[in-house]
C-alpha cells in the first residue's frame, strides 16, 4: 500500500549490477549520460549503439519489458513537445504526407528524442538496481555534502507519510459526500494541502526533537560507506570510456 | 539509600502565555524501579517528562539524573542517560534504513565499528526485530516501528527509558510482544500511559499527576484500587476490569 511509488523505482534482484557500489553505478551512469549528450545529432549509429549497451545491462539486471517501458512513459510531455519543433521551426521545408516540414526541426525532434530516451534510459537502469538508501550512500561516498543527503533522505523519508495523510484526509472529506472530480469543489483540496503544510512543519519539530533526544547537536552523523574496489571502478568505468571512445570517433568521421 | 536514577525536585514551568504546566512536582525514580506515570489528558505528563533530558529546562526546581543536575552543561549527559521514546514512531524513525536510524544515536555519541555493530544488535535483538535491519522504516507494520523506535533509544544505553503512550494504537498482539520485550529489559523505566491494565501489568509503582501536580503516588495496586480517586482525576479501567488493592 502505503510506499510503493517510493519503490516503484527499484527492482529487486541479485545481479551483478544490483550487487556494484552505488557510487560507481551513480559515477558510471553521469559520466555516460554526458558522452551521449555530447555525441553529434547526425551519428546515428552512435546511438544505436549507446541504446544497444543500455537495453543490454537492463536485460542483464532482469528489469524486464513492461518494467523499463511503464517507467519510460515519463518522458511523453517531453515528446509532445519535441514533437512540435518540425511545425515551428524556421528554415528549409521538406514535404511530407502533404505537410510542410522544417528541416532544422526535425533534426531538433530527434535530437531532443534520442538523447532523452537514452538519458532516462540509463537513470531507469541506475535506479532499477540501486535502491535509496544504497543511492543516498553513493552520493556521500561521492563526496555530496552530507546537508544535502540528509536532506534528500529526510524528503523520501517523509513523503510516505505525508502523502498516506493526504490520503487518509481525502477518504474523510470523500466519506462526508465530497466528490472530487467536480471542478467546483477544487477549494477543499487547497485548503487540504494548507492543512498537510502545518501538519509536516509541526511533524519536523517532533522529529527534530526525537533527534536532538538521540544526541544530535547539529550535524548529521556520517553515513557508513562501503569502499568500491578498483576492479568495480575499472570495470563500470569502462563503458563511460567506450561511450566517450563513440562519440569523438563521431565527430571524427563527420 | 541508592542514588535515584531520576530525581525531580519542586519542579515548576509555566508556557509563554503563563499558563502554569507544573505546579511543584516532586518525583524520585530508584534504578531497576519500573513506574508508570498516568494522568488525563493536558494534566502535565509530556511536559514533564520533556524536562527529564532538558528539552525543557528548569525554570524553577531541579532535575537530576543519577545525580547530575540538568544545566545547559550537562544536557548532552543527560540526554544520553535519559532515552525517551515519543509516541508517534513516524517522528521518531527518520533515517533511510533502519539500521542507520538505529545508529544514529550511537553515532552522535561517537561510536563506530565493532562497538558500533554490537550496540544496533544489541538493541533490535532486546525488542526481538533483528531481522528488520535492512528494511526502510517506511514498509515496516506499526508495532514493528514502535519497536525499532525504542531500539534507537535502547542503543544509547540509558539509564531509564522513559516511553510516552507506548501501547498507542497497537492491535492486542502487538502489545502483548511489546509488554514481553519490555518485561524483559533491566532497564529502569518510567512509562507514560492512558493503558491502565498495561500499567497494572508492567509497573509495581505509579504516579498520578493532574492539572500539574502529583496527586497520588504508590502501589499500582492501590492505586487503581481506589475507585474515588480515579474518578476525580478523569481515569478509568476498562469496562469489566477490577482491581483489588493488596491482591
């Protein structure tokens, strides 16, 4: 029930990938992204073998169709809009189907496109086997700020919570003959949102009581990393560098 | 006589506004004592036992835990010898796994390693949920958290272990495994509650406070044995519950 979206994320399993350290999957995933985004829009084999590595390691993690396919539906405010370019972009027109299509725009469409979906790609990758609080611990072993850390746990943490509360608090306004799917009763949401407001904001000076009760005095005690070997690091490297190796090879041979 | 683990002397605070919230209490608790502290609602309970590890301070009387008197100095001390578990374990279990939230005490008192490991065992082992470790706080049932809740607390090693409504909204099952895990603690405990039979089961001695001040203190027995003085002080056994004093 409660928590599922916060999970919905991960995918548990025993591969080799679930078992790397979360700071050289996190390493390994940023470093990749940049090489993709730094390839050229016209090297389209490029990208089909970066989409080759990527489906590869999901289907290496066991992540399955249906899981990487639901999980990708994120991007379709971003398709839409890309979808757009090839109407309202300037320059030389190509005929198609009778349409009248800039040719700057399409090649932005797919720019944007191809470089999304390999983007979220690797982030569905890192995610489905890495789960919070391994990816919390990544960071700090990536030297993140612990503040910020702490703070993004905190956020996970809670947002359970205060969604559950936010749930809990609609089926009392439903059960009092509440019906949300007319526009006209929109006010009972706000002034509910208000509510969770004060209620979180009371919710944080418990919490901070219960840690200072526990001992804290302002700073966060640092979380236990484990260290990666360089065997992980040499090996999870490597696809970054062969990423790298693709996209200068690109601009080589254009 | 022992030196009391807790030693409340003619402890008085009032809120910003005025409004008196203690009115002179006066409360020893000797180690290895089990107490239950009960009283209706608004009668002062949480605020007093926020002053046992300084979350409030004094502003008249003292508060001494074994001997060391709460000050701005000492109130890092305290806190270690004074664990309080809050009633809502949702307040209470803020860090990603539970695990790190079992060790975040520890850790602030500058723990690691070995020692470090042996303490979070120690304490999910004393509440009976060691396989919990790995879990996120978020996905345990409501009785596991108010478990782990109190192993954060246990692993600092107080010297009382002070719970606030620990029975709260617990099915029947639930709180027969916490009263068994609790019974088992050498710990010295004060236990705040609306749970009267649960206070009959667990504390030999208790403490009723109304409007601020005590207005009994002794057997539980006796105590819930007197018919008159739980009806002036807004408390009541459940229905078909008696309780026979000197039993």
């Amino acid at each position: 029930m409660a928590g599922e979206h916060v999970h919905a994320l991960y995918r548990h399993g025993e591969s080799a990938l679930h078992r790397l350290q979360p700071q050289v999957k996190i390493a390994t995933a940023f470093l990749f992204v940049f090489a993709v985004v730094a390839t050229p829009r016209e090297a389209f084999w490029a990208f089909g073998v970066y989409a080759t590595i990527l489906i590869s390691l999901a289907a290496f993690a066991r992540l399955g169709v249906r899981f990487v396919a639901t999980r990708m539906i994120v991007e379709v405010p971003f398709v839409l809009a890309a979808l757009l370019f090839p109407f309202i972009a300037g320059g030389d027109k190509v005929q198609f189907l009778g349409l009248a299509l800039s040719e700057n725009g399409l090649w932005a469409m797919w720019n944007v496109l191809a470089k999304a979906t390999l983007g979220l790609l690797t982030s569905i990758v890192l995610a489905g086997t890495t789960d919070i609080p391994a990816m919390l611990r990544g960071f700090d072993a990536l030297r993140v700020p612990r503040v910020l850390t702490a703070i993004m746990g905190f956020m996970i943490r809670y947002l359970d919570v205060v969604l559950g509360e936010f749930r809990r608090m609609r089926v009392a306004m439903q059960s009092r003959g509440y019906n949300p799917s007319w526009i006209g009763q929109a006010k009972p949401y706000a002034t509910s949102a208000g509510t969770i407001f004060v209620r979180s904001y009371e919710r944080g000076e418990r919490v901070y009581l219960a840690m200072a009760s526990r001992g804290y005095s302002g700073h966060m005690p640092p979380s236990s990393i484990q260290a990666a070997t360089a065997r992980q690091w040499l090996v999870a490297l490597s696809l970054p560098v062969l990423a790298w190796a693709i996209a200068a090879l690109a601009w080589v041979a254009q | 006589m022992s030196v009391p683990t807790i030693a409340v002397d003619d402890l008085r605070f009032a809120y910003p506004d005025g409004t008196p919230a203690l009115r002179g209490i006066d409360l020893h608790i000797h180690p290895g004592e089990r107490v239950a502290l009960l009283g209706p609602n608004g009668a002062g309970k949480t605020t007093l036992i926020l002053h046992m590890n300084g979350i409030h301070m004094p502003q008249q009387g003292t508060v001494a835990v074994s001997g060391l008197e709460l000050s701005q100095e000492s109130v890092m001390e305290v806190r270690r010898r004074v664990g309080i578990v809050f009633q809502d374990p949702d307040d209470q279990l803020f860090m990603p796994t539970v695990r790190e939230d079992v060790e975040f005490g520890p850790r602030n008192l500058g723990l690691e390693g070995p020692a470090l490991d042996r303490r979070v065992d120690d304490a999910l082992e004393a509440m009976e949920v060691p396989d919990l470790v790995d879990r996120p706080p978020n996905h345990l049932s409501f009785g596991q958290k108010r478990r782990v809740a109190i192993s954060g607390v246990l692993a600092m090693e107080p010297e009382i272990l002070v719970l606030d409504e620990p029975t709260s909204n617990l099915d029947p099952a639930s709180r027969r495994e916490l009263a068994t895990a609790l019974n088992r603690l050498d710990t010295t405990q004060l236990i705040v509650t609306h749970d009267l039979p649960f206070a009959y089961e667990m504390c030999p001695r208790s403490v009723v406070i109304d409007k601020g001040a005590i207005v009994a203190n002794g057997a539980t027995a006796e105590i819930l044995g007197d018919e008159a003085l739980l009806r002036q002080h807004r408390l009541e056994l459940p229905y078909g519950f008696s309780v026979t004093p000197n039993a």
